[in-house]
C-alpha cells in the first residue's frame, strides 16, 4: 500500500474554501484511496494544533472555525509521533536545508516510512527538493 505524509498546508487548502481547486481535488481522491484501504495518510502529532492555528487566522467566524476543525478531526490520518532521535535528525536536515523543524520533520516522517511527503509549501519544496520523497501540490 502506498503511504504519503501531509502537512498542514495541505490540510488547509483542502478544507477552506479559498483554498486551490486542485488541492481540494487531489486530496479528495486521496480520501476516497484511504477510505478504500489503497492509500494511507500519515502526519505528525503536531497537524491538529498547526492546522487549528491556521484556521483561527484564516476563518473570521469562530462557530466556522470550530466546525471545519471537527471536519478535519474525522479525516482518516494516521498520527505517528518521531522519536527523540529522528527528531535530532530533523533538526541537523533544518540547518543544511535552512528551514523549519516542523517542515522538515514532516519530509522526514515521509522518509522513515517509505512515503511521499506532500506539501503545498512552494519554499520549503524548493529548498529540501534534493532531499527526494516530496511533491509540490498548487
């Protein structure tokens, strides 16, 4: 079964409605793949506090907020944590690619596991691309 890792700005596009058609597309076929045990969707412990932050800056109402949260909360994403080691090796992989421990302990999440790591984040696409196991989604 083929495994990809989402980060949050994948989530978030996927979920406000200003978020790209091709971003809400994608990742609805990727829901159903899951839904028909064909994919699985992994992310870190810290998706729901990025992507509820996201919201509350994104999202005026928060009666909205709440409401596309718990839509978020019944994805079928696997939470898989990093230990404290692969943690130290996401935090080495930040300062050669010279970028965030959160972004780059996604792409290494997708590394450890054999997956995809999918981002929508075009400057962290174009700094760790060498890096391999990433895809860019607009």
């Amino acid at each position: 079964m083929n495994t990809v890792v989402v980060d949050v700005s994948v989530v978030v596009r996927s979920l406000l409605p200003s978020g790209s058609t091709f971003t809400q597309k994608k990742f609805r076929s990727y829901i159903s793949l899951v839904n028909r045990h064909e994919l699985r969707l992994l992310s870190l412990p810290l998706l729901p506090f990025e992507v509820a932050n996201a919201l509350r800056f994104n999202i005026k109402d928060p009666t909205l907020a709440i409401k596309t949260y718990e839509v978020f909360s019944r994805l079928p994403i696997d939470i898989t944590p990093l230990s404290a080691g692969q943690l130290g090796e996401a935090l080495v992989a930040s300062y050669r690619f010279a970028t965030t421990l959160y972004d780059t302990s996604y792409h290494l999440l997708a590394k450890l596991m054999g997956a995809t790591f999918i981002t929508c984040d075009r400057e962290y696409f174009k700094k760790a691309d060498s890096w391999g196991s990433i895809e860019l989604w607009n």
